[in-house]
C-alpha cells in the first residue's frame, strides 16, 4: 500500500521537531529560559517593558509624545541586556533561530527548479 503524502509530510516534520527539541542547543534554551523565569529580576523588567510598550502604542496612536516612555523602555532594555543570564539566552535564542532558517532555506533550495 503507498503512503500519501499528507500522512508522510507530519511524519517527517515530527522527526525534526523531536531532533531539535532533543538537540543541545534546545534544551540549553529551555535551561535559561527556566532560570530566568526565577531571576529576581527579569521578569519584573520584562512586565514592565511589555506595559511600556502598550501604553507608548496606545499613545502613539493619539499623537500624544512617548519621548519619556521611549526612554524609560531604553533604559530597562539596557539593564536586562546588562544581565549575563540575559546575555546567555538571547545568545541561546539566537542560535535557534539560526537553525530554523537554516532548515527553512535548506527545503527552499531542494525545491528550486
């Protein structure tokens, strides 16, 4: 009996979801990602960025000036990236992303004609 291509294509996506969630670099990700949740503060400052970041859309859309939001949110952004655990992830993050669009360009090139 042939396999379809749509019971195939799962399958195979599958075998690289589980290759990359079992590789180092994703349960690395995981490691800091867990840390950081218990740092005593970055998560406080994430929160903060993320309500700063509202309020200066919902201001910004009535034309109102965010000069003191924006640099409030600069400010914040700077100390977490002072953060070596911080620093750590976003590294880590980064690798990741490396590796999606690498599996993300390596199909695209297979299909070029």
């Amino acid at each position: 009996m042939e396999k379809s291509f749509s019971q195939e294509i799962p399958k195979k996506v599958q075998e690289i979801v589980d290759f990359i969630k079992s590789s180092e670099e994703y349960q690395k990700y995981l490691y800091l990602e867990n840390k950081m949740k218990s740092h005593p503060i970055i998560p406080k400052t994430i929160e903060e960025i993320k309500k700063l970041q509202k309020e200066a859309v919902q201001k910004e859309s009535q034309e109102l000036d965010i000069t003191s939001i924006e640099q409030r949110l600069s400010s914040l952004e700077k100390e977490l990236k002072d953060i070596p655990l911080y620093q750590d992830f976003l590294y880590q993050q980064e690798n990741l992303d490396h590796l999606f669009t690498y599996i993300k360009d390596t199909i695209e090139q297979l299909f070029q004609f």
